[in-house]
C-alpha cells in the first residue's frame, strides 16, 4: 500500500470522528473538569463512578469457562486472550481464535440476561504485512467517541517468540483499516527484549496526551515487563533504563489499573515445579507505574479445565462487579473463564464540569442501581437549575439515556454540569458512562 494512501486512511478515520461529534453533539469529557471529589473516571473509562477499592479475594463463576471455542468456523479449535469493553450500550468480549493453528481476532457480546456471551464474529486478520502474516492474537481494545483502536500482537509464522505490536483503527461493528503494514516497535537485538515484545495493556492518559503501554518483553526462555510511550499511540519509544518488573523465572501479561492516584497491574508469575512449568495470576501496586510492590497472589489453577496454567488476566466493572477475565489451558486446549470481586465504594461524592456553553439539549448515559442515587443540576450566573433522571430509554439491563431540554434562558451561556452521586450500599455505585451536549 502507498505510504500516501495509508495517511489518506487515518486521517479520514479521524475525519469521520470529527464529523461524528459535529453531527451528534458535543461529548464532555470527564478529565476537564473543576471540582471532583472522591469520584473516579480513570480506572475503568470511559465509566465515571464512586471512589473505591477492592483486594485479591477473587471468587472463580462456577459455570466457567464462559466462552469455549465454536463448533465450526474460525475459533473452532481454541479462544483465549480475553480483552473486555464496557460502554452503555453494551459489554464485549474481544479474544482470539484459532482454527487451523492459525490465531485470528474476534469479539462476543454480552447478551440482554446477562448470563453468557454471543459471538458476533472475526474482526481481524493481518495488516497484509508479511510481519503478522500468521497469527494476530492478544487484542488491546481503546475507544474514543465511536472510533476505536484494536492493538494487537502478530507473528510471520507459528513460534513461541518474536512477536511485535500492530493496530487497527475504525468501528466495532464496522471496518477496520490499518495505519501501516509494518510492526509499531522495531526488534532490537541489542535491547533486553530483543526476542520479542507481546501480551500487554495499553493506557491513555487524557491529562498528559501521552498512551502507555505495558508489555512482556521476551530474552529467549526468558520473560520480564516493560514500558514504552507513545504521543500519538502510533510512534512508541521504549523504556531505555529496561523493565519494570521481573521475578524469575518470568513475569508477563500485564494489565494494569490506575486510578487517578496509584496503578495496580494484574500479572502472570511463571512457577516451576516437579509437575513441570505452571502459571498463577498475581498482583502488584505502584505509584509512578515504573516500581512496584505489595505484589499478592490472586487466582491459582484449579478446576480440571484449567490445568496448570492461567494466561492473560483483565480486569473490568460491569454489573455492580469488579470482574477478571482470563484463560487456560488443558493439554494445549484454550477456553476463558471469569471470577470477580465486590468493590468498596465511599458514599458520596461529586464531579463539575469546566464552563461550557450551553445548547439546546442535554443527553446522559448512566446506571443507578438499587440502594444508589445521581442527581445532576446545571449552575449559570451564580444560579443553580436541577434536571430529572426520568429513566426514559433503556440501552441494556440497568443502563438508561436521557435527553433533557435546557432552561431557554442559558442557551448560548456559560455553564457547569454538576454530578452529584450517593450510595447507601457499600458494594453499589452511581456509573454515568456519557454527557453530551447537543
């Protein structure tokens, strides 16, 4: 593809985001705001809710695996890799699959009960590139308005090492188009990580304009975490100082928390033992993202499907949980499975939004769930105007959208939104996924 072509495509991807906002509103963002107290919209953005902790005492579903591979088709033969979304209108599941040892990149959807996921099909197979001509597994899933971006790890043919980073830009349900056909990041045979760099999370923070990323940066049998930086989640520059995190005989798989304060990665430690090679999911905490401690065991293998390995933990909120997706396999064979925890939440907090102008309509995205309440009011001129929460459509189980008319009078003027959200449930929270104004 002529590199002239490739920029014409990301730029009328970020065109059709531009025209997106122009034609249906303009979204708030959480991060630009004047007063937030004891609410947090970083951990699980684009979500905006109470305060909260939650420990390791993660309890497994007892009817996992919750997603097995296909009776036909293209993950008919292993599914792993799990990476969750959760926006208001609905929860996906992207993983890989793989039918004929070859991996490739998909996504479920979360269905109206609750109780499983439905397949909705393979969203990738290669950039057309020779680098991830074989497989593309271990997908890393960022979404900004209705454009999303699909990171991904590929390989030229079927080995353990030498994995490298793509992306893909466009729509969940759409198509996807890719910025280059080469690999992001380089292999360097002089570097820490000269034998590949794969199976990682990715970050971006608003308040810097800067992405992220935590990796496994591979040293032949050899495993460690990395950090490499990106201003526009394109063009990424390693850590020069080397990883972040090692533990022998190897760490990898890093997904990693932070909210507003202190991040919290969720690991893979290798373990060797008589029985031979196994895996366990692990904890760590830091306040710069770069040293670590307090690192706390969180799941082992157990059930007879997961034999002794747990592979590539992620963590996300959706129904009233804290939920860890991850996979396992027994004798080579991938399924992933759940488990989840209850957060604490603090009681009550609030969140105003820097000085906008106003238009005609206001429209909020948002879950209130039993023993909770979110009020929002708009405050112009020293005066202070209360909006209802009417409820009025249902996106799915608990989630609402409102679209409210504004008093006439603060057409065209300054304004602030105020949240205010309460909880009277230590393990519930008010979430508002989504303000525009239209």
């Amino acid at each position: 593809m002529p590199k002239q072509y490739e920029i014409f495509l990301v730029a009328l991807v970020c065109l059709a985001g531009m025209l997106s906002n122009s034609v249906w509103g303009q979204p708030v963002a959480f991060h630009e705001n004047e007063q937030s107290e004891h609410v947090d919209y970083h951990s699980f953005a684009p979500q905006m809710l109470l305060k909260h902790h939650f420990g390791s005492e993660f309890r497994k579903l007892p009817k996992n695996p919750v997603l097995r591979p296909g009776r036909g088709g293209w993950d008919r033969k292993d599914v792993a890799d799990p990476y969750v979304v959760v926006t208001a209108d609905s929860v996906l599941l992207f993983y890989d699959g793989d039918a004929r040892d070859r991996y490739q990149i998909g996504y479920a959807r979360r269905d109206a009960q609750g109780w499983g996921w439905e397949k909705r099909g393979r969203l990738l197979s290669g950039s057309g590139g020779a680098w991830d001509a074989y497989h593309q597994i271990a997908p890393v899933v960022l979404r900004s308005g209705d454009q999303w971006r699909i990171y991904y790890n590929g390989h030229f043919e079927d080995e353990e090492l030498g994995y490298r980073w793509g992306v893909a830009l466009g729509k969940a349900e759409g198509g996807w188009q890719y910025p280059s056909r080469e690999a992001l990041i380089a292999l360097d045979s002089t570097a820490w990580d000269f034998a590949g760099n794969a199976y990682g999370d990715i970050i971006y923070f608003p308040e810097e304009h800067i992405y992220r990323m935590w990796y496994t940066g591979f040293q032949g049998p050899l495993a460690a975490i990395g950090l490499a930086t990106s201003r526009d989640g394109i063009a990424w520059q390693k850590r020069v100082e080397g990883p972040v995190l090692t533990a022998l005989p190897g760490v990898i798989s890093p997904d990693v928390l932070f909210d507003g304060e202190r991040y919290r990665m969720f690991y893979v430690q290798l373990a060797l033992s008589a029985k031979g090679m196994g895996t366990q999911i692990m904890s760590a905490e830091s306040k710069d993202g770069i040293v670590w401690e307090n690192m706390t065991e969180v799941l082992q293998p157990a059930a007879r499907w997961e034999g002794k390995r747990l592979m590539r933990p992620h963590v996300s909120y959706f129904e009233g949980r804290v939920q860890l997706y991850y996979c396992a396999g027994r004798g080579g064979d991938w399924q992933i499975g759940a488990a989840w925890c209850e957060a604490e939440f603090v009681p009550q907090g609030r969140w105003r939004s820097a000085p906008l102008k106003a238009g005609g309509k206001l429209r909020i995205k948002y879950e209130q769930p039993e023993g909770t309440s979110l009020s929002l009011t708009l405050h112009a001129g020293g005066n202070i105007y209360p909006l209802t929460l009417p409820q009025s459509q249902t996106l799915r189980a608990g989630v609402f959208m409102d679209t409210m008319p504004l008093p006439a009078q603060l057409a065209g003027k300054n304004i602030n939104i105020e949240l205010q959200f309460h909880t009277t449930d230590t393990h519930r929270s008010p979430v508002v996924y989504e303000i525009v104004m239209l």
